[in-house]
C-alpha cells in the first residue's frame, strides 16, 4: 500500500505516518525502485495500535520504548506487558479524574438551570 492509501485507512495524515518513522515508532518502511513507500499489512497493523496508543495519550518516548522491545522479539514479551500495565493504570485513573470533573460540570450546568427556571417563574408572576 502507499502511503496515502494507508494514512487514507488509518485516518492518519501522510506528515504523521512520515513522523512516526523518522522518529522510530515504526521501522523504515520498505521502499519500491522509485522510492515509493511500500506500507504492508503488519505495518498498518502496527500504525492502528501507535494510533490507538496516542488516543489513549501514551507518550511518544513511552511508545518507542515499547516498538523496539517488540522488534526485540517475544524476549521481550514481559516488559512490553508492563508497559501496557503502567500505561493501563495511568489511563484508567486519568479517566476517574475526568469522571470526576464531568460530574462537578453537570452540577454546575444543573445550577445554571435552577437559576434560569427560578429567574423565568418570577418573571412570568411579575407579569401577573
């Protein structure tokens, strides 16, 4: 696949998918006789899981760490597990710090409302 095609698939833009090799997220993709990148199935495999990664907000060095053990091969299957261990653990409480502040913005968001419905009632006795 090219380059297009794939950051067409993975919803990534071109400058992206050139970035995260030159910074070694993924390997040096191969390249035709033209030069042309030449994306394959394990490569767009590996750009979803970096995309998903990055959603999540692991950091780039965080991710790299994690891409070289995986070249390494299945020595490393054990640190790559703690990776994603660390990284599940920051995610999750990330996600009841976020919990928390979409509660107090609900409760901020209810007050606004009591105000505007007890400002409209006294509003229409007024005008009684």
């Amino acid at each position: 696949m090219t380059i297009a095609e794939v950051s067409k698939r993975v919803g990534l833009s071109s400058d992206t998918l050139r970035y995260y090799e030159r910074v070694g997220l993924i390997p040096k993709i191969k390249r035709n006789k033209n030069g042309i990148r030449e994306y394959t199935e394990e490569d767009c495999i590996k750009i979803e899981f970096i995309k998903c990664m990055r959603k999540a907000g692991l950091p780039i060095n965080v991710l790299k760490e994690y891409m070289a053990l995986l070249q390494q091969g299945d020595t490393t299957t054990e640190a790559r597990k703690q990776i994603l261990i660390e990284q599940r653990y920051q995610l999750a409480e990330k996600i009841e710090e976020m919990k928390e502040t979409l509660a107090y913005l609900d409760r901020k968001i209810e007050l606004y409302e009591e105000r505007l419905s007890k400002a409209e009632k006294e509003l229409k006795a007024a005008q009684l």
